[in-house]
C-alpha cells in the first residue's frame, strides 16, 4: 500500500480583512522578506529595472497605453470613413493588439515576480540594490515555500501606475451598463 504524498499548500501573502495587502514582513525558505511600500523611494540602481519592468508586465506597454489603443479603435468605428474601410481598420487594429497582449502575456507573471524583487528584499540585504542574480534567489525562495503567485501578480500590479485608474474607469462603465441591463430586465 503506497503512502499518501504530503504537498507544501501556496502560502498567500499577509492581507488584512478586506483584502489588501498589509506588507508585513513575511518568510519564504527560511529567509525574512520586508517590503518597499509601492510609492516609496526606491533608489536611482533600482528605478532604472522598475521603469524596463512595469511596461513588460503591463502587457507590453502601459495600461493607459491599451485603453488608449482600444480609445482609437473606438474612434475608427465612430469615423465618416466607408463601412468596409472602418471594418478592416478595426479588425487590423484590435488583431494586433490582442497577438501582442497574448505574445506578452505568456511572460507576464515571470516578469511580475521580477518586479516584486524590487519592492520585495530579503532582511539583510541592501534595500535599494538590485541585480538580476539576487532577484532570481528571491524568486527561488518564493518558489520553494510556495508564495501566492496570484499575490505576487496583484502586487506587481499594484506598481504600475494607471493601472488603478484604468480599472477604475472599466468598473465604472461596468456599473452604467449594469444599471441600463437592470432597466431593460426589470
């Protein structure tokens, strides 16, 4: 009779009540982990990875830079042009952006853990210092002790700016069109 494999279960990051984070430090392959609070200063070595960093994860670009992609097909669609001109526009632009949201996405959580290595330090080293090697140790730990990869990601996204605001903007248009489904439904 074989024994039952034991597994390590994913081990979220500490959040409060509600939901959010709380930066408490926690504990991954035996090494403390502290945080940057995202909107705190990071360092000139560190700020340099942060800017290359928030694009890839952000899809390839800003979120800004997708709502506003989505913004010109919009236009493209409300144009004078003929029917079949606006058709093929639209179809070429949205086709485009959706292969390159894909084409990114296949590394978006890779390079989301890489940004955390930059807002996320291991107690003892330099806080403002950042270099690939150390990045991929703490990714290593998180690895090993199972850390959330769904925290890690909201986290990361938490450090790419717009992103708030764009969500923002899509949960209220959901809203309005809740209501006006709501009217039509009864």
């Amino acid at each position: 009779m074989s024994e039952k494999a034991e597994f390590k279960p994913i081990k979220p990051l500490p959040k409060n009540a509600s939901g959010q984070l709380t930066y408490e430090p926690f504990t991954a392959n035996g090494h403390k982990y502290l945080f940057i609070r995202p909107g705190s200063e990071i360092g000139i070595k560190k700020w340099g990875e942060y800017e290359k960093l928030k694009i890839v994860v952000g899809t390839g670009q800003t979120f800004q830079g997708i709502v506003q992609a989505f913004d010109e097909i919009t236009t493209t669609a409300a144009s004078d042009k003929a029917f079949a001109e606006i058709r093929k526009e639209v179809i070429l632009s949205a086709d485009a952006y959706k292969k390159g949201i894909l084409d990114m996405s296949r590394d978006r959580f890779n390079k989301a853990f890489y940004l955390s290595s930059i807002f996320i330090y291991r107690d003892g080293d330099d806080p403002y210092t950042w270099s690939l090697e150390r990045a991929e140790e703490y990714i290593a730990d998180w690895t090993e002790e199972r850390i959330s990869e769904q925290d890690m990601f909201f986290f990361a996204s938490l450090l790419i700016p717009g992103y708030s605001n764009v969500f923002l903007k899509l949960k209220e248009e959901a809203d309005r069109m809740s209501e006006k489904l709501s009217v039509v439904t009864g």
